[in-house]
C-alpha cells in the first residue's frame, strides 16, 4: 500500500486546507491530529460545551454526539477537554455569524486541529460525528438553531434558579 492510499478520501480533501496537504498526512501519522487552516476550505464554529449540553439536554458524551449527528448532519470535533466542540462549516465571513461572542466563527487566520478520521473516542480531540465524505459540512443554520436552543435552555435555566 503505498503512502497516497493510506490518506482516505476525506482525509484528502481536509488535507488540500493546507498549501502543502503531506504537511496534514505527516501531523495526522505522528500525532493524530493536523493543524488545518480554516477560512478556505471549511470554518469552524467554537461551541462551548454548555450551550451543546443546554440544547440537546445531557451532558452524557453518547447521547451529545448522536444529538449532534441528528441536529447538525456534518461533522463536529470534540476538543478532548470537554469543553468545546467544533462544528464544521463551508467558509464564510465572520461578519455574517450571528453568534460571535457565545460561539465564535474560526475563519482566516485561525487553526484547528483536525483529527485523523479514525479517532472517535472521548480520550482526546477526536471527531463527535466524522465526516462521511469529501466536502461533507454541517448546514450553518442548523449550528446556528443548536446555539440559540442552548442558549435559551441556559436562559430558562437561569431564570427558574432565580425564582427559588
């Protein structure tokens, strides 16, 4: 098998986010995880996970990434902290996401590190919902109904601790 097919499809088109895409393959063969540039090929929105535990009601990882799945149909990184995930999407103006300041949009100039397709356990960064092909992204919509249903489900919960 030589080196070029050991990359999947997927892991090629994540790898062409960078100017020199073996820089990604060498990353993802000696750590697992490459450092992509985001603003060309894909964005990433940085989701704290609160807002993702408010809006799908558990913070039970099984549970967070099959709500995921459903909700966002593209794929999302958990960061292997527990503290943020990071949904994937096509490359847009940050000027154009609503959610700047409780979920920031990770355009040009930032990097994310993306894992290897195959890492999907709760140990470190590792993909919640891997994408299932070359150009698979989540719809910015449905990121965008996910945090304002955390959101509110924080605001709800804020209020009704008030009223104790």
């Amino acid at each position: 098998m030589t080196r070029h097919t050991e990359i999947s499809a997927v892991e090629r088109w994540l790898s062409r986010a960078q100017a020199a895409p073996e820089l990604a393959w060498r990353e993802w063969k000696d750590a697992g995880v490459a450092l992509l540039p985001c603003g060309s090929r894909f964005c990433a929105i940085k989701i704290p996970a609160q807002l993702v535990f408010a809006a799908v009601g558990t913070p039970e990882y099984r549970a967070v990434d099959a709500a995921l799945a459903q909700r966002l149909d593209g794929p999302v990184i958990h960061d292997g902290r527990g503290q943020y995930v990071y949904a994937l999407i096509k490359a847009m103006n940050p000027k154009d996401w609503p959610f700047g300041r409780e979920a920031p949009l990770l355009g040009d100039g930032t990097y994310l590190g993306v894992p290897k397709e195959e890492h999907n356990g709760p140990s470190r960064v590792h993909w919640a919902v891997p994408p299932r092909f070359p150009g698979n992204l989540c719809s910015p919509r449905s990121v965008e109904q996910l945090v304002a249903a955390g959101r509110a489900a924080l605001v709800e919960s804020a209020l009704g601790a008030g009223e104790r």
